[in-house]
C-alpha cells in the first residue's frame, strides 16, 4: 500500500488532487494548452501514469476537473456583485465586468483557455452544467425587472461576455476598452 502524506486517505486523497489540479493549472499557464496531457501532468508532479488514473480517466476529465473547481468561487463572485448591484442595468454592466474580470485574472485564465479546447460530449455537458451556475443570477435579476425573456437575454448577454473574451486573447492591451464596449453594446445596442 502506498504511503499517505496526511492522516486518512480521505484528506491524502483531497491533498493530491488539489495538488493535480494546481499543476494542471501551471502546466497550461506555463505551455498552453496543448502541453497538457496525462504523461505531461505525471512528469510534472512526479508520479505515474496509472496513479493519475485513480484521479482522472482521460485528458477530458482532467479539463473537466479543472472547470468544474473554478466555477463555484467564479459564481460567487457574480453573485455578489449583482447583488450589490441596484437596478437591473447595474446589475447587466456588473455581471458583464465580473465575468471579463474574471476570465482575464490569473487564476481563471487557464480554466477559460480549456474550456475552448475541444472535448468529447460527456465532459462539454459537465461544463455547460456548471456554467449554468454563472448565467441564474442574470436570468433571475432579469426577471425580477420584468424582462421579456429573460433566460434569451440572459443568453445573448453572456455572447457578448464570450465575444469579448475573444477580443481579449487578440488585444490583451485594451482590457478596459473592450469591458467599457460589451457592456455598452449589451445595454444600449448601437446607440
């Protein structure tokens, strides 16, 4: 039986898959994305490719992992700040500048940049649920300020956060221009 760093299984378990995933992380910061792999994440953590196995079944799983961890504290951030948001136009301008904030910071980047690699289905639906977490906050305060359809706008609202997100991969630089210009085009089309 292979020796454990902390005192049950359960918390050694926690501890190496936080420690996978951080370098997963590391690995596509430090390479891109098409470094990564699970011989590459093994090498980097020094353990063998069957043990990453206990954790991941494939490179799928693995980006899957990674997404599914971001998630939660990405949508507490945008919760927080449509709430502390106080009409239904702050709150589309706060939601708009919370997601780009977000997608362009450090700890984020990594997770947005595996999300546009290709995956098979079964890990994209895992995303798409998880992300589903990020858009309920704009569909609820949409629908609170009586928007038609709010869950279509919600939807076309979180296209221009994507596209901007596009934008920032080509124009790192411009940052706040092209924040400044989604949430413009979201809130007031071509006015």
């Amino acid at each position: 039986m292979p020796r454990i760093s902390e005192p049950t299984v359960a918390e050694h378990r926690a501890r190496q898959l936080r420690t996978l995933l951080d370098a997963a992380r590391a690995l596509v910061a430090e390479e891109g994305i098409e470094a990564l792999s699970l011989a590459a994440l093994a090498r980097k953590v020094g353990l063998s490719r069957p043990s990453l196995y206990e954790y991941f079944r494939s490179k799928d799983d693995l980006v899957a992992a990674i997404v599914e961890e971001e998630l939660p504290r990405w949508a507490s951030l945008v919760e927080k700040a449509l709430a502390a948001a106080p009409d239904v136009t702050g709150k589309v301008e706060a939601y708009i500048r919370t997601q780009l904030e977000v997608m362009t910071d450090g700890r984020h980047a990594a997770a947005v940049a595996l999300v546009e690699h290709a995956l098979a289905e079964p890990a994209r639906e895992r995303i798409r649920d998880g992300h589903a977490q990020l858009l309920s906050p704009l569909v609820a305060a949409l629908e609170g300020a009586d928007v038609p359809e709010p869950e279509l706008r919600a939807h076309l609202i979180q296209g221009i956060v994507d596209a901007a997100a596009k934008l920032f991969a080509q124009r790192p630089a411009n940052a706040d221009e092209v924040i400044a210009a989604a949430v413009a085009q979201a809130l007031h089309g071509l006015d």
